[in-house]
C-alpha cells in the first residue's frame, strides 16, 4: 500500500540515525534525475560503517583524516557515514543533483556541530561537480584519495565504463574503494563485476557483518583494491587495449530479467501471524515492500 511505503513521490525527507546523530536527508523523488532521491544501498553502506567502527579498518584511529571521495553521492548519505568517522569527504555529483546535496551537507554538518561532545571526531564534508571522465572535474578535486566511495551508482551498462575510468583517475595505489549496489539486471550486475575484477581485488562484504536490520538479499557490499603485481598507469593503458579489442563486438544475449531469487521480497522480510502479514512494519521493511512493488508493477501494462 502507497500508505505504508517510507519513500514515496510525496516523502521530502528521510531519517537516520548514525553513530547517536540523527540526520535528515531532503529529497525530491519526482525529480526527473535519479540523484534526488535516497536509495537504499546507501543506507545500508552507512550502517555496515557504524556496526564495524569499534575496530579494525573503519575504526576512527584508523580513518581519522583520510580523504574520501564519494561518487553518485545524490543526497549524500553515504559520504556523512564516513565523515562521522573522521574523514575529509567530498560528495560529487552532476550539477543538477548539487543544490540537493548541498543542502543536505550544510544542514546535517550543523546539526552535527550543535550536539557533537569531541569536535574532533567529526573530520568534514563539502559538496563538488564531477561529471565521470570529465578531466577538469577530477583534477578540481585533487586526486589521489585514501577511499573512494559510492552507493547504486550504475544502473546501466553504459556507465560502467565511466565509472571505471573514473575511479582509476581518482586512486592511488593503495586507495580503497568501497561501493554498494542493488542488484536490479543481472547482466549489468555480471558486467560490472567482470569488469571489475580484471582490474581490482574485489571482496564481497558478507551479510553477517552488515547491520541486522540494514539489509537485503539484494543489496551488496564491495571491498576493493588494485592488484599488487599492477599500478594504476598500467591499468589505464589495459583499459585503452580492452576498449579497442571490444570495438565492433555485437552483444549476443541481453538478459531483461531481473534474478527474482536474489532481487525478491522473501519471507526474512516480514513478520507472520495466522497467514497474515503483519502490517506494523518498520522505516526499512516498508521501504524494501516498496521496492518490490516498484519491480512487479515495472512491466504492467494498464489499459
């Protein structure tokens, strides 16, 4: 039911909490551009953050002061996780997302400051254009960084090529690169991991080390670095030879399907009584109802 979905084309805002701050990101999903609106991948990025900041990688010891650069940050979610834990973030995005993202980062920046107890524990976050391969852009931002960040940022194949290139340009080589991803055609999904495997170690994030609440069978999170035997100037020049073999090639299956039994609602997904679905779902549950309901109703026809 419209009713009992969180985001809807009438919801202006959404709530989160992260790390004891409540956050409120403004969004406009009757936007012509995706970016207006918050998906949920970035949700569940954030609070893999908070459950896994006691120790290890994403302790604050260890990321205090690193500098991260969130790609397709949209509303901006994402880039807050990691700025709450003591880092420089940029969150860039196309020129027409960035009134949105902001307002988001200056709002949720002074909410921050107001109620903070250790200014130091919160590093920084500011907002920047980057169009993927545009030069300009990515030497504006000041590349190399220690992190590169992203949530639901491909969702066509003709991004994936960009995004790539982007991504190198942006690294180091020891950058991290973190993404989540909702898996919505698994041909663009298979892609992009074939893609990304030729150039990175990639680990996929299990879900036992995700938030409980924040998940899904269709959400994922990846963990990636470069290959130790390469460097980023040899990966640009295999990119640029990959490219050039691939001219002329013609796709002989495109699958339009999407994999149900790793992108469908299922039984973890809600609570039963007598047969019944119980209807007092939570902010996540109603949202991942919505999604599914956005995928059955995606091929109706209504006459």
């Amino acid at each position: 039911m419209e009713a009992d979905r969180l985001n809807s084309p009438h919801t202006s805002a959404i709530f989160i909490d992260v790390r004891g701050h409540q956050l409120q990101f403004c969004q406009d999903p009757n936007s012509k551009h995706l970016g207006t609106t918050v998906w949920d991948a970035s949700m569940v990025l954030v609070k893999f953050l908070e459950r896994n900041c006691r120790k290890g990688r994403f302790s604050p010891t260890k990321l205090r002061g690193k500098r991260v650069i969130e790609l397709g940050a949209g509303c901006g979610v994402a880039g807050f996780g990691m700025a709450l834990l003591g880092c420089d973030v940029v969150s860039t995005d196309q020129t027409e997302v960035l009134p949105l993202l902001m307002r988001n980062v200056e709002r949720n920046t002074s909410r921050i400051m107001q109620t903070i107890s250790d200014p130091d524990s919160f590093g920084s976050i500011q907002a920047a254009e980057l169009d993927w391969g545009n030069e300009t852009h990515i030497k504006a931002v000041g590349p190399p960084f220690d992190y590169i960040i992203g949530t639901d940022v491909v969702y066509a194949e003709h991004l994936l090529e960009p995004l790539l290139q982007t991504m190198i340009a942006l690294s180091g080589p020891k950058t991290t690169i973190l993404l989540g991803h909702e898996i919505r055609s698994t041909t663009v999904h298979e892609k992009m991991l074939e893609m990304w495997k030729r150039n990175f170690e990639v680990k996929t994030v299990s879900k036992a080390k995700m938030d409980s609440t924040y998940q899904h069978p269709s959400i994922q999170l990846y963990i990636m670095g470069f290959k130790s035997q390469g460097n980023t100037s040899e990966i640009v020049k295999q990119m640029a030879q990959q490219q050039t073999e691939e001219v002329g090639e013609t796709e002989t299956k495109r699958g339009s399907d999407e994999d149900e039994s790793k992108c469908g609602f299922n039984q973890a997904d809600a609570t039963e009584n007598d047969g019944k679905v119980d209807k007092k779902l939570s902010d996540w549950e109603a949202r991942r109802c919505g999604a599914m309901a956005a995928r059955l109703l995606r091929d109706v026809k209504i006459t």
